[in-house]
C-alpha cells in the first residue's frame, strides 16, 4: 500500500483518475516514475496554460530567486507586483479602455469568487445572487451556494442560502443544457422585478461564466450575455464574470468574452493567470465598485505570492504577440476540425466549445468513464465534466507542438470511436 493510500486524505480525486505518480514534465508532456509518458489533454484543470515547466518562465522565476528576490509579502509592495501590475494594465487593461482595479487574495479561484460576492453585496446593499444552471464557481461556502452541482454542494453540511439558479443560455440546444435560448428567462426576470407584488427583488449581482468549463463545457449565447448585462444595469446589480477557467488566452483572445460586447463589473481571473502553474488569483473591479472596500476587509496570506507575479508577466507577453493568439485559434481550429466527425458519426455525441476548450458529450458518466480510462492507458490525459460526467473535455496548453496535438487527438478520437460503437 503506497504512502498515498496510507496517509492521504479519502478526498483526493483525480488520482483515482490517473493512478500513477508523475515525475517530470515539460509542455505538453508528463512523465511517471517508470518512465511512462503522457500527452497532456488536462493542462491542471486549465492552470498550465502555457505548458508544464515552461522555459522563459522557468528562466525568469530562476534568476528571481537567485537574486534573493522577495518571495512573499502579503499585500506590501515589491517590484515583481509592480512590473506585473504594469504589464497587465498595459497589454490587458489599456487596449480595452478597462479602468478596472486589480485585487488579489487568496490564490484561489473559489477565492474570487468569495471577494466578488462580497463586494457586489457591499456595493449594492443587497443579499442575494443570481447564478445559472451547470455554473460552477469554487467549493468554498459562499461561491458554493452559486455553484449548482448537486453532489459539490451535499458536502456542505450547512444551508447555502442567498442564491438563486436559472437557466443558462447555451449557444445552442444540448441535451445536457437545454435552455438554447435564454432570453424568455431574462424577460420573465425583469418583469417579476418590475412588479412590486411578485415577491422577487432584485439582486446584488449576476455570476455567469461566458464559457461553464466544469458545467460541460457550455457556451453563452452572445445575444443571451448581453440581454443579461441590460438587466442587471437596469435593477442596479453588478454583472460578475467568472473567467477563472476559460480566461488568460484559452478560447484565443485573453478574455473569453473578449467578442461579446460586454463590460463586466467585475471579473475573476486564476489559473492560467500565474503561468507557470504558480498559485494566483485576481479580481478586476470597476473603481466605482472598489472604492466600496475597507482596507484590510478581504485578506489573505498568500495574495502577494511574488514568484506568481514574476511568472505571471512572462504569460502576459505572450499576449504582446498576435501570432500567439492567432496559433490558439488555429489550433482551436484543428481540435475541432478533428473532433466534430464523431458528432455526425454517432447521435449522442455533440462538440461544443470555443477556441482550445472543447467539451464532447458522449451522452453518459459510463462513456465518458470508458474513454478517459482507455485514454490514459494509451498515453492521453483528459477528464470528464458536465451532469453526471457525460462530457469529456479537451483542454491541451496553448503551446503545445502541433504533432502533440495531433497525436493526441488521434488517440482521443480512435477511443471515442471504440467507446461509442460499443455503446451503440
């Protein structure tokens, strides 16, 4: 019996999933410590943006330890959040006219959230939270209550109140989401807010994710988005997009809604935002909303976690080069070109997604189980999302080599194929 299933806890899970212990990686590859090898399909639930160990950010955290840099310092000033900060505001921030505030805490994406909520309620002086079908936005109490995965929130053990679920709209009908078009929801919305009798009040905020990665990989309907900012303007709530897993470049620009003609108040971002798979996260804040805070209100120990920040300017300059971005789409178009053949081959398979997040729902938790399963044996880490787990989701670094991607996708499809004609 190894050390793991000895001493660690029985809430580890994608163990279960990958039940080998990985020794070494570089980009798109991990190595266990027999010497098996892995083309990464999983990328850290979309963390390693940029590929395990990446080498100009391996380089630059280097030199920054190596010169006695600070590595941690709360939320005190150093150079390294100082040329992060004015990176992202020049890259990011200033070619979109955005004003936002940063804010760090906790380097959680559960822990944006937690900051997002607060703030939204501060803000506004309202309780409540409107969230949506298939959302999901961390595992801590409050971020929790939005998130609507039944089996997340039975671990609770307490109330998670305050929140209230509608259906999201999807790009298009899927089984797994079946609201197509969300727009009779928002005109039932803003009527029940509109009568005085209705018993609904307006709430603090929206949280909606453009692109629902562990919803099954669900993507907002532009119209839909933009229908539900018009809301939330007019009852005088926040519009909080969560971007934690589909941002930092995923779906081929640095914000998933980047073309959706949006202007969220505030937007939480983590994961692929360090980098190099260092730990960060960071809300972006209109400052009309941020001048609500107190100093001290929502802290955290590691919200200056200084290798993150040097890490994390090496990601922003990918961004500097539209090349870069164009690659992602292309490569975007690959995976897809790839995949949607199993959508016409089998009828309970449909691909959806945008950019380098593709979700395949396979029509059940079994099949997707079978694929993800025969899929690590023969070398390919991806994992299941979505109701019941019925979606398996694609989401390899950003730059990856084109003949790791192909070579991924080819396994992907030929166990897909074998799954499915079983299953037929």
């Amino acid at each position: 019996m190894s050390i793991f299933e000895q001493r660690e806890s029985e809430i580890r899970g994608y163990c279960r999933v990958y039940p080998v212990v990985f020794d070494t990686a570089s980009n798109a590859r991990q190595k266990d410590d027999q010497g098996n090898e892995y083309i990464d399909f999983f990328a850290g639930a979309g963390v390693l943006n940029f590929g395990h160990n990446n080498e100009r950010m391996k380089r630059a955290v280097i030199e920054y330890i190596e010169r006695d840099g600070v590595t941690h310092h709360l939320d005190m000033h150093s150079t390294a959040k100082q040329t992060f900060m004015e990176s992202f505001t020049k890259t990011i921030l200033e070619p979109r006219g955005m004003p936002h505030k940063m804010q760090f805490m906790g380097p959680t994406g559960t822990n944006a959230v937690e900051a997002a909520l607060k703030i939204a309620r501060r803000a506004t002086g309202r309780t409540d939270i409107v969230s949506f079908t298939h959302g999901f936005h961390g595992m801590t109490l409050g971020a929790l209550a939005c998130t609507a995965n039944q089996a997340f929130r039975g671990a609770a053990g307490v109330p998670l109140t305050h929140v209230s679920h509608f259906p999201f709209g999807a790009d298009k009908h899927t089984s797994d989401n079946p609201l197509s078009d969300g727009k009779e929801v928002i005109e039932q919305l803003r009527a029940l807010y509109r009568d005085g009798s209705s018993g609904f009040l307006p709430p603090a905020a929206f949280l909606v994710e453009t692109i629902q990665a562990e919803g099954g990989v669900n993507v907002a309907d532009k119209k839909w988005l933009q229908d539900l900012q018009a809301l939330a303007r007019e009852v005088g709530a926040l519009l909080i997009l969560d971007d934690i897993q589909a941002g930092c470049g995923r779906t081929g620009s640095f914000f998933s809604f980047d073309d959706y003609d949006i202007d969220p108040d505030v937007i939480c971002l983590a994961k692929g935002l360090g980098g190099w798979g260092t730990p960060i996260a960071m809300n972006l804040v209109k400052p009309e909303v941020d001048k609500h805070w107190n100093p001290g209100e929502h802290t955290g120990t590691f919200r200056g976690q200084a290798l993150s920040f040097v890490a994390g300017n090496e990601a922003i300059a990918y961004f500097e080069d539209e090349n870069f971005l164009q690659g992602v789409r292309d490569k975007g178009e690959t995976m897809l070109k790839k995949v949607s053949p199993l959508e016409n081959k089998f009828a309970k398979v449909q691909v959806r997604g945008k950019g380098m997040m593709l979700g395949v729902d396979v029509g059940s938790g079994e099949n997707a189980k079978k694929i993800v399963t025969e899929c690590f044996a023969d070398g390919l880490l991806v994992a299941a999302c979505g109701s019941g787990g019925r979606v398996v989701k694609l989401i390899p670094p950003l730059t990856i080599p084109e003949e790791d991607l192909e070579a991924g996708l080819e396994t992907f499809v030929r166990h897909a194929e074998k799954v499915m004609e079983a299953a037929a």
